[in-house]
C-alpha cells in the first residue's frame, strides 16, 4: 500500500469518505486518490491541492462543476473543504481516460470512434461555452469514461486552467499573429494541442478549445500529429517550432488521407473570430452524416470495447487504464514551473497531524 494512503488511511474525509488507495500525482501539487463512502461502501475519486498553490485552482474547479451540475459528461462534486495542508475534492470515480483506451487500441481510433466521440465532445463544448466557460487545457487525458452505466459516457474533467468567458474583453483575432513566437513560459495548456492563441498565452475564445479538438481528433485517426517526435536541444525550441508548424502547415497536409469533414472542421474553426459562437449542431451533424454514410451504426461499440472482448475470449488480460488518472506529462506538456507557479513536493503529513 502507498505509504501516503497508510498514514491517512483511518482518517475521515467530511465525516465519511476514506481514502484506500493512491491513482497518481498530478501537476501544480495534485494527489489523485480512490476513496469509499464508509456509509454505503461507494467509491469515489479525491484530489489533494497543497496550500502552498495560490491562488488554489481546485477552489476554482470545484465552483464550475458546481455551475455544471446536473449536466451529462461532468463528475459530481460530493465534498469540498480543507484538511490541514490540503484542499480537497472528493467526487464521482470515473474509468480510463482516452489516451489510455488509445494506447490499448494500438495508438489509433477506428473511423467510427473518431466520430462516435467527436459527437460526445462537441456537446460536452457546447454546454461548456454556453455556460460562459473556457477549458484551455484539451487533451486526451482530460477526458474520461464513465462507470457501469454511464461507461460509454465523455466526461470532461480538470478544470484547473478553466476560466469565464468574457468576448468583450477579448482582443481581436489577428493580434496574436502579429507577435513573435511564445515561449514556454506563454503557452497555456499542453504544446501538443494547444490552440496557436494558446501558444501566445493571449485572451482565448471557444475557437481555442475547438482548434484543440480538432487536433485531438486529427491524432486519434492519423496516430500521432506532424510536430510529435521532433528532434530539438529542448523545450523552448520545441515550443517554437510545434508553433511555427501550425502556423504553416496547410490544412490538407494536416488532414491528409482523412474524409473532408475533418478538414472542413479545421478550416472552419479557424476561420472563427474571437466573438462568434461556433455552430455545433451544424459540426455535429456534419460528422453525423458521414457516420451515416459510411453505414456505421450507434451502437456504443467502441474499439476498446472490440479489443476488451477479444482478448477476453482468447482467454488474455490487459489492462485498460494506466494507474495515472489524469497524467500527460510528456514532452509536449507544460510543467507547473512554466506557469510561474512552484512545483510543490507534497508533504506527507501523518495521521496525527490530520486528525488535529
């Protein structure tokens, strides 16, 4: 057992919640743990924020899943409060995330996921941007399964970078074009999806977050995005460069081998201006149609659930899901560091030092 889960196993989160067991670390000081409700046995997932992040992020986080509340594809919020050197979240445990279901499927989606989560995703944005919300943070590991019932449920989830959306403030479109290329220290998010505004670290709008998702999409199809895997002396010139490559790469070249739709997506987005409201019903069904067209049926038949069930009857375990719940700190990710916030060592307090 983690010796973190050991010194605090005994200790009563909000009166009820135990902690069993640990599911990873996170950035900006952030523990993931499994956790029961000790008065029906259900478990539940608990994030640790460490006092010294300021201002707390999960604070934040936990007032927009309050927003959200009710909403198909948001974890419920169960407990909110602070314990000693910790604020903490207790909410719904969810399933693997979809980097990890990537990674089972052999580090590549099948057409009909694609569009099967394409549909999920751009309604989980629309209700997001119609609450006035801003994600910039997407990618593959902020996105997971549900449980049981809901396990063919998208649920969107760190929220950490999210802010309301204010158009009025924002500054045009054309602004950040205009600037010299951002170093680490400006880019928002993860450099391999970012938006290029994002790169910029200027004001974002729901374009950001749809440019984002269209790379996503773009690396489920193709298996990996043209700027993945470059050779550079380190990070500052990898930013760089992923940047100028978005910015010049033509919109064919990036969907190349994909249906049109993909890049009639992309070039759509785009082509969005600070203010508008992207048309998701029109993008939903225009991946709709396409789905159709290509005789797919929606039947929640997914490709991890293809593989799960082949492997089940070759008589083979694999497991679906890394034990890193929310983790996508590769090359492509920026570190807690590059946000001008410390990165925090996580101090283990003992059970004594809980109960007071």
């Amino acid at each position: 057992m983690d010796n973190f889960v050991q010194r605090v196993r005994d200790i009563r989160i909000g009166d009820k919640y135990q902690l069993l067991r640990k599911l990873g670390s996170g950035s900006f000081g952030k523990v993931y743990l499994a956790g029961r409700d000790v008065d029906c046995g259900k478990e539940v997932a608990i994030k640790l924020e460490h006092y010294t992040v300021e201002p707390s992020l999960l604070d934040e986080e936990v007032e927009i899943y309050q927003v959200l509340a009710g909403h198909t594809g948001f974890p419920r919020v169960y407990w909110h409060g602070r314990l000693h050197d910790f604020t903490i979240m207790v909410f719904e445990l969810l399933g693997p995330n979809l980097e990890d279901l990537f990674r089972y499927c052999g580090n590549q989606f099948s057409l009909k996921t694609t569009l099967m989560l394409a549909d999920q995703l751009l309604r989980r944005f629309e209700v997001f941007h119609s609450l006035h919300f801003l994600h910039r943070d997407i990618r593959p590991e902020n996105f997971l399964l549900g449980m049981g019932r809901r396990g063919n449920v998208v649920y969107m989830i760190d929220l950490g970078l999210a802010i309301y959306h204010q158009p009025q403030r924002l500054g045009s479109s054309s602004a950040a074009a205009s600037d010299d290329p951002a170093c680490s220290s400006q880019l928002l998010g993860t450099s391999r999806y970012a938006s290029i505004s994002g790169h910029f670290g200027v004001a974002q709008s729901r374009r950001d977050d749809l440019e984002s998702l269209g790379y996503m999409l773009v690396y489920f199809m193709r298996g990996k995005l043209p700027w993945q895997g470059l050779r550079v002396p380190d990070c500052e010139a990898r930013y760089r460069r992923v940047l100028e490559m978005k910015q010049t790469i033509r919109v064919s070249d990036l969907c190349a081998d994909l249906p049109i739709e993909f890049a009639d997506y992309m070039n759509y987005v785009r082509n969005l201006r600070d203010d508008d409201i992207p048309d998701y019903r029109n993008l939903r069904k225009m991946f709709s149609n396409l789905f159709h067209q290509q005789g797919f049926e929606y039947d929640n038949v997914f490709d991890w659930t293809i593989r799960k069930f082949q492997r089940l009857e070759a008589g083979l375990q694999e497991p679906l899901a890394s034990n890193d719940v929310d983790e996508g700190e590769g090359e492509d990710t920026v570190k807690p560091s590059d946000y001008g916030v410390k990165d925090q060592t996580i101090r283990l307090a003992k059970s004594a030092d809980l109960q007071g």
